[in-house]
C-alpha cells in the first residue's frame, strides 16, 4: 500500500503544485505503476527500492523489449517520484539521482508538404454526414493548421474565445499557461459558419430544457467536448476523403506542418516558439533539422548536377562526358 499511497500523493503535488495536465498526470500513473508492480512481484515497495532495484527495473523493461523512449519516460517518472519523496521527506535518500537513461531518439517529427495541406483543408469541407458535420471539420481542420495548437488545446476550446469574431484566440495550454494564436483569414471564416450554426443547435437544445455547453465543439459524451479519440479518426476520414496517405495525416502532423511552414516562409524561432506553447526553444529547433532534411531531398532530386551524379552511377551518360 505504501507504493500506491506514495504514488497518490505524488500525482496530487503535481496537480495543485505544477498545473499537470490530465494527460501527463495519466501517463505518470501508468508509468509508476507498472514501476511499483514489478517491484511487488520482488516483495517490495518504493519505500525500499534500492538504485540497484531501479536499474534492474530498466534492465527488464529493455529484456521485455520496450523501445528506448518508453524506457526514458518510465525513468523520468521513476526520478521525478524520487525527487518528490526525498523533497518531501518521504526518504532520506534518493536512489534514482544518479541514474542515467537510454536516452530519447532523436527522429524528425513526420510532416506535410503545403500541397497535401490544401487537400486536407479541402476535402474537410465535403467530410461529414450532414451540413453541422461539414463545418465543424472545416473550423477544426482550418484552426488546428492556422495556429498549430495541441489536439487537447483545439477539441477544449470554450466558445467564450470564439466570440466577437476575433483575430486572434486565447489558448490554454500545458501546465495552465496561457497563449495568444493568430487567426488566418480562412480560419476566422470557418469559426464564424461553425458558430452561427452551433449557437443554433445550442438554442433549440436549451429550448427543450438542455444546459448550455461552455465548448465550442460540444459533446454529448463524458467530457462534453469533441475527444482527442474521436477528432484522430475524423482527420484519418479526411486523409482519406483527400487522397493523402491516412498513415502519415494525424492531428500531431498539422501541428508539425504549421511550424515547418512557418520556419520556411522566413518566421524566427522565437516566435515559432511562442505560438507552439514550447517552454524551450530547444525543442522548436528540432523544425530547423525538418527543414534542412526537405532541403537536401529537393537538391539531391531536382539539382542537375545530382541527377547527372544518380546517371553515371547506373551507367548512363551527361552532356559533358567525353570532354
């Protein structure tokens, strides 16, 4: 009971003291849990755990054969616990101080060329099974790619941010803090049709004695708003619908493309940094890599000395051979 209690008490500090989203605070619940399982399974708890208990744990979880990220995550879980216990005096020690992880990958994040984009955008507008259905996808389609905010960020937004037709929105982002996003003009037109639609349907609603949803994208469901789960297969039902691969379309991806877009068209990296909600422009810097990648595929592909290169190397001849 001590590993749950501590574990608890934890995730609670995290909430009042940090802001944690609920997303982040699940996740560490089901890193430490897994962590405070394996280590009952040895008649112990995390009152006892030793850094040897920690890094056997590391050495079964790669035996298990979780990837190297999950194993950086479970750790930062692991050390962030212990860093909690010792700070609270919990523990007279911490056992994880030391500890070092695998470390995380290093992959460039998958985006979309501006082409792929405008299909999206486009094909949002004949998605859905009635008219309600076609502008929601459009609003949401056109802000997520306008101000490239997190999917948790877009289905939450409360309608209050959409009135008085703005130019710019009030964003709530991770850990409570606070950001202003611009709107294209696009984006403003589709939020406008979606409004006026969705202030109908919320009148009739409260006219038959339903309360009014705060939302701008409401639901019927536990959270009263459109879920993550629920808007990830609706853009697999675009990627579809416009021709682009559904394996490479995912909310995630928009939010890449707008950054991407943006550093391409001359934006800096502060304010890239800004309108992502990024705590640290180390990790916007990861778009610069993005852009040198598509760089180099394009002069390896379209430069005529590269292709003259690629033709001699499978046996085929330039106009300046024999010279």
């Amino acid at each position: 009971m001590t590993s749950r209690r501590w574990i608890a008490r934890f995730l609670e500090a995290q909430a009042a003291e940090l802001g944690a989203a609920q997303n982040t605070l699940a996740a560490y619940r089901r890193d430490l849990d897994a962590f405070a399982d394996w280590l009952g399974h040895r008649k112990q708890d995390l009152a006892s755990a030793a850094k040897d208990d920690i890094e056997a744990y590391l050495v079964a979880c790669n035996t298990d054969g979780l990837a190297a990220a999950t194993r950086a995550r479970r750790l930062s879980a692991i050390k962030q616990l212990y860093r909690f216990a010792f700070d609270d005096r919990l523990r007279t020690d911490n056992p994880a101080v030391a500890i070092k992880g695998p470390g995380k990958s290093k992959a460039l994040p998958k985006t979309l060329d501006i082409e792929e984009v405008d299909r999206l955008l486009a094909a949002a507008c004949e998605t859905g099974r009635n008219k309600a259905d076609r502008l929601r996808n459009t609003c949401l389609m056109q802000l997520l790619y306008a101000t490239g905010m997190r999917v948790s960020e877009l289905v939450s937004l409360p309608v209050a941010s959409a009135r008085g037709e703005p130019e710019m929105l009030l964003v709530r982002g991770k850990g409570g803090k606070e950001r202003l996003v611009p709107l294209s003009p696009p984006a403003r037109a589709a939020l406008s049709a979606w409004l006026f639609l969705r202030d109908e349907t919320e009148a009739r609603a409260r006219d038959k004695g339903k309360p009014a949803s705060p939302f701008l994208f409401p639901s019927g469901g536990k959270q009263g708003h459109l879920t993550r789960h629920r808007f990830y297969t609706l853009i697999k039902e675009i990627a579809t619908n416009a021709g682009v691969s559904p394996d490479k379309v995912t909310p995630h991806t928009l939010r890449h493309a707008f950054a991407t877009h943006l550093l391409a068209n001359g934006a800096d990296l502060r304010t890239i940094q800004t309108l992502l909600g990024h705590a640290d422009v180390a990790t916007t810097e990861i778009y610069t890599h993005v852009l040198d990648e598509r760089l180099r595929d394009l002069v390896f592909g379209a430069h005529p000395l590269a292709q003259a290169d690629t033709r001699r190397k499978s046996g085929g001849s330039t106009s300046s051979d024999g010279q």
